[in-house]
C-alpha cells in the first residue's frame, strides 16, 4: 500500500484527512489534508511516530496498536486532538486494518468548522429574537413613560408650594433616565452608511479615545497586518462597537487583581475561506481585542452578547449587545474565547474582492 502511487493520488484528492502508518505507527504517508490538520510536511514526517504529532487520551497509542494486531476497525466521535504547535481540534476519526494487515489507515474529518458554523447560525438566530423582543418591551414602556413624565409636568404648573417642585422634577428626571436607557436598548436607529475604511485607523481612533480613560498601570499593543485591504464599512459604527468592547477590557483590567501588568492587544489578520452565519466568504478581516484580565466566568460566556447581561456590579449589560448588533448589520460577526488570563473578542468582517 505505501508504495502503491495510485492509492496515494486518491489520497491527495480527497478532502478528509487520510493517514497511512506501519504496524509500529510510523507515518508511511499522509494527504494533503492531514498536513493541513497535523501541521506537518509528509516528506519530512515519512518514518517518524504519529502519535508525536498528537495529543488525544492515554489509551490512544494503545487502541491503534491493539487495532493494528487485531485487525480490527474502530471509530471516535467528537474527540479533541491537540497538535504539537498547540492548537486544539474536535474531530471524527475512523481507523481501518491494511488488507495486509501490516498497518492501518486512519480517516479524519475536523469538526471545528462545522461546530463553529452550528454555533453562529443559534447565536444569530437567539440574538435577533432577544433584539425583538426587547424592542417590543422597550416600545411597551416608552408609552407610559411620555404619560408618567406628562403628568408631573401638569403636576408641576399646579402646585401652590414651590418646595414640592423637588419631588416633581425627580419624577421628570427619572423618566427622562429610563426613557434614554430604553432607546439605548433599542439600539442605532439609522442603517449603516458604508465608505471605504481603514480598520487600523478605526483601530487608532479606539486607542486614543481609550486612553482618555486613564490606561495607568495598562499597556496598550498594536499587532497589525497592513496588508488587509479597506473595508466598507460605516465608521461611526465601527467605532462604536470596536470601543465598547476595548472599554470593557479596560474596566476588566482596572478591577481585576493581576499577578503581571495588565495589557491590552489589538490585532488585525485576514481570514481566508471563512463562513459568518450561513454566508462563505473567500476573505474575511479579524479585528481581535485580547486582554489578559480575569476572564469571563464560563457560566455567562454563552450570554454575554444578550442586552442587560453583565457581570459588573456597576454595568448597565448593553454594551456588548449593541456592539455584535452594529457588528451584525455590517454582515459580520462578534466571537469571543476566554479563560483566566485570555479574553479574546474577535469581530470578523466580510472583505470585497
């Protein structure tokens, strides 16, 4: 089979990741894919062990053993690979015995792409409901509101005691305060207005206005690609949404307890063949704000992006909200991935050829 040229060219055809190893599970060859998954060059890996390629359980090296002296098939659904460069994959794999029975051929389908697109397409589909709702709340409430602030105003006019007038004007204040909170969980109400635009002078916009927020004691990275092209975008928009997430990192940092000095990265890369939602994209721009505050705690990284959701004492939870709205309305994407001393909000945006 290793010598056979004709399995091999199939082989590099194929869009499954195919591996062929001896009997000792060294690596008689791989496609094209697997050196794509397994971040490794054939020539190069030709006689050396797979199982240094890889990470999954402790029993691994013994399954393909035992699969191998068997010559028995097996297959794992949804087992995470650890490459040796670090990143982490979710796979399917299938072993199957050579017809010789001196080896076995291991199939592999990635999954990271699909969970990922799975996982867009209900966080899409959950925000638009939570937005419609919410808008529908919002409008509920405005209308007594206009009625409540109406009333003490005509309250106001006929009271012969001008020391009541305090307690008036707080039912006016208060309304006017709700009411402003209402139509900022409405969101923007105008469409965007897209103009060629240069994310990494959005970028230096969100830095500047950032650092009017006392970043002491914060260091500020730039990690840029100046070869992404321009986007079309609007820019007040961008800005907005790019800012109230850089805000929140900043507060993050500023209440967290760190053992290292808190830093703040903005980084910039081109995506190739990325899918937003249901949509392919041959190139897409990531804007990436990473921190290396507390982390966001794993019972709310699901819920974050929901209006009224924050895990500070002081925040109103709409920051976030509105920026993955904006992010949304530009056929883009706001992903986040955290842990302790890791918090990266990515924004994907679509790049025109």
């Amino acid at each position: 089979m290793s010598s056979d040229l004709n399995y091999q060219t199939v082989f590099d055809h194929l869009n499954t990741a195919v591996v062929v190893v001896d009997s000792s599970l060294r690596l008689l060859h791989i496609n094209h894919s697997a050196e794509m998954l397994l971040a490794i060059s054939n020539n190069q890996a030709l006689g050396t062990l797979l199982t240094g390629y890889f990470q999954e359980t402790e029993g691994t090296r013994q399954a393909l053993l035992q699969a191998v002296a068997e010559g028995s098939q097996f297959t794992k659904r949804r087992t995470q690979w650890q490459i040796h460069n670090g990143k982490k994959h979710i796979v399917d794999y299938t072993v199957t015995p050579l017809p010789d029975g001196d080896g076995i051929i291991m199939e592999i389908s990635p999954l990271d792409r699909l969970l990922r697109i799975s996982r867009e397409e209900a966080l899409i589909s959950s925000q638009e409901t939570a937005r419609t709702l919410v808008r529908s709340m919002a409008h509920e409430i405005k209308n007594p509101l206009g009625g409540i602030r109406g009333a003490a105003q005509l309250l106001s006019r006929e009271l012969a005691n001008p020391d009541l007038d305090e307690f008036t004007q707080i039912i006016i204040e208060e309304a006017d305060r709700l009411r402003n909170l209402v139509d900022r969980m409405l969101g923007p109400r105008q469409l965007p207005k897209p103009e060629p635009l240069n994310v990494h002078e959005v970028l230096e916009r969100v830095a500047i206005l950032i650092k009017t927020d006392d970043l002491e004691g914060i260091r500020l990275v730039r990690d840029y690609d100046p070869s992404i092209p321009e986007i079309q975008a609007d820019r007040d928009q961008m800005i907005q949404s790019l800012l109230n997430i850089a805000r929140n990192a900043v507060q993050a940092l500023k209440e967290a307890d760190l053992d290292e000095p808190g830093e703040i990265r903005l980084k910039t890369r081109i995506q190739r063949q990325f899918t937003i939602g249901n949509t392919h994209h041959p190139l897409v721009a990531c804007i990436s704000i990473i921190d290396n505050g507390p982390g966001i705690p794993e019972n709310m990284i699901d819920e974050i992006f929901y209006p009224m959701i924050t895990g500070r004492a002081e925040g109103t939870g709409l920051g976030l909200a509105i920026a993955q709205n904006l992010i949304q309305q530009h056929g883009g994407l706001i992903e986040c991935e955290s842990q302790k001393g890791y918090t990266d909000f990515s924004i994907y945006l679509p790049l025109e050829l």
